[in-house]
C-alpha cells in the first residue's frame, strides 16, 4: 500500500538459473518444488501469480515442461519455516490497543515483514516483542509463521496506519473486511504533474510485470483494482505537483504507485514506477500516506475510526496553510 492490501505472496527471493540437463523434459512446477523445497500447490500459487519467467516469457502453466539451456527465473515466497525472533528493540507506535487487535502508526523506512531485502528489524519482530500472542496465529494456521498478526501491509517507503490482528477472531473478521471491502483505507499523495480532473478513479487490474517479476504493472489479466482520488491542491513549486487524497477499493501489492504512474501521475520520489528524484525526501521515501483507517470491531460491530496526520519529512513539502 500498499500500498497494499492482503497478504503479498511473492516477497521473497529470487530464484535464476539456466535449467542444467537433469532438469530437461521435467513439469516447471515439479522443477520449482525440488529446487526450492516448496509444496507442488505452493509452487502452482507461485505460477499462477505471474512469478515465474522462462527465457523472459510468463509461464503459469504447471505441466509446462523445461528443456536444458532454458533461462528460469521466479520470485519465490518467504519460507513458512522463517519464524520472527521477538525484538523490543523494534519502535512500535501503537495508535489504538484493543483484545482483538492493534492500529500501528507505521514510520517511512520501516519493513513490515521479512523479504529478500531485510530479514530482520522488522515491524513483526517488534510487534512479537509486544504482543507476543499473535505468535499463536500462525500456530493455529491462520497467518504465515513469518507474517504474524499481519491483515495488510504497507510498502517500506509508505508511513502510516495499519491493522494487525491479536486474536483468531480479530483476524477472521478483519480479513473479511478488507476482502469485502469494508475496510476503509485513505492516503495522502503527492504525485508528479498537475492532475486536470477533480476527482476521478482509476480502474484497471494489476498482475506481475512480465519484464519484472518483483514490479507489477496494469495488466489485461490482471487482479481487479480500484483506487480513487480527489485533488487537494495543485502546488508549481519546485515543481509542478498535486496533492491528492486517495481511498483505496481494493488492495493489490503497489496498486496506489501503478494506478497514478499509469495516468502519467507518479508519485512524488518512487523511483521504482517514476521518473524524477526529490533531494528532501531520502532514497526510499515517497510521498505516500496512510492517514485514515476504519472498519467493524470484529466482536461488537462498533465502527471505528483511526486519523495520522502527515508526518513532518511531508508535512515540508505542502502548504503551509493547509489543514491536513
């Protein structure tokens, strides 16, 4: 959030190889499993997600056979045996402390579960640190031992709010929400441009890029995705920007950074979908927020309603006068 909603099953490593010549004649998918130790069906979920690249063609089919010679490559999932060591070292910014489930204020920069670019420091090694019970979670099946507690997700370059789960119910509930679309999830953005409409949505389904298996892009056979948006305000200095506020309808991995760089609207600094750099904001930082999150309590029906205001690495790059 994406950011994203839901949970990313293609964040871990890469696997590349030139297929030797035992592997000639043999099912990708079995290729896949004896090579990386994964099950037969997760390396189906694996290809079937668009993860999988055979001489820079997107192979989802499983009983497509290999032949030696043959450049595969696949974005794999992070292994169900990598459980999270607790750290209390970890800053948690608990926002609102419930039985059922925690509202985390996330800062830019922090990672919120193992991938193949950060195995430790995460925000699930200081929430384990915190609430060590959403170890049970992934005992009981529900969550992966890697992504306890973990309902959806923010990039690391995205700040702001979060649920996590702390109970069997509390994740059973609030993973129907977002699946259903309960869940109320709004951004603050600033992207490149001018952007002429008011108000709008953009609807067009996001898959894995074909060029790039750890990017996704629009895609025809893509997820379904939605984002809408409506200006805040149009700022020309340094250059031309707008400030927009953002609600996600569904929650595909990157779906707010894809849906504004297709309308020619990048966010501001995501060099990974957009062109042009901004010195005040670091390497990885993007002027993306999460500022608003509300859904059902998932005992009592409740609604409940979460606000972050913009934090100040943003906060200097918009208006003074404005309110936000």
């Amino acid at each position: 959030m994406s950011d994203t909603g839901g949970r990313d099953a293609f964040d871990g490593e890469t696997l590349d190889l030139v297929i030797p010549s035992t592997l000639d004649a043999i099912r990708v998918d079995r290729a896949i499993s004896m090579l990386t130790g994964l099950s037969r069906s997760e390396a189906h979920h694996v290809l079937l997600g668009g993860a999988v690249r055979v001489n820079d063609k997107v192979i989802v089919k499983p009983s497509t056979t290999l032949e030696a010679g043959q450049h595969l490559v696949a974005v794999l999932p992070p292994r169900p045996s990598d459980e999270v060591e607790p750290d209390p070292t970890v800053a948690v910014d608990v926002v609102l402390d419930d039985e059922d489930f925690a509202v985390i204020n996330k800062s830019p920069g922090q990672v919120v579960h193992p991938g193949a670019g950060q195995r430790h420091g995460t925000l699930v090694a200081g929430l384990l640190a915190r609430f060590p019970q959403i170890r049970e979670l992934s005992a009981e099946g529900l969550c992966d031992p890697a992504r306890p507690g973990i309902v959806h997700r923010l990039d690391k370059g995205t700040s702001g709010l979060l649920v996590i789960a702390k109970t069997p119910e509390g994740f059973l509930g609030l993973s129907n929400q977002l699946a259903e679309r309960v869940m109320e999830r709004t951004y603050l953005g600033m992207v490149q441009g001018h952007v002429a409409e008011e108000r709008g949505v953009v609807d067009a389904p996001i898959g894995r890029s074909t060029r790039t298996p750890t990017m996704m892009a629009v895609r025809s056979d893509g997820r379904p995705a939605r984002t809408g948006y409506e200006v805040i305000t149009r700022v020309d200095k340094p250059h031309a920007m707008t400030l927009l506020r953002l609600r996600l309808e569904t929650g595909r991995t990157h779906q707010i950074r894809v849906h504004l760089a297709t309308i020619g609207h990048p966010v501001v600094n995501d060099l990974r979908y957009g062109h042009r750099s901004d010195k005040r904001l670091g390497d990885e930082r993007f002027f993306l927020h999460s500022t608003t999150l509300a859904f059902h309590h998932p005992r009592s029906d409740e609604w409940v309603s979460t606000h972050s205001s913009l934090p100040e690495d943003l906060r200097g790059l918009v208006p003074s006068e404005l309110e936000l």
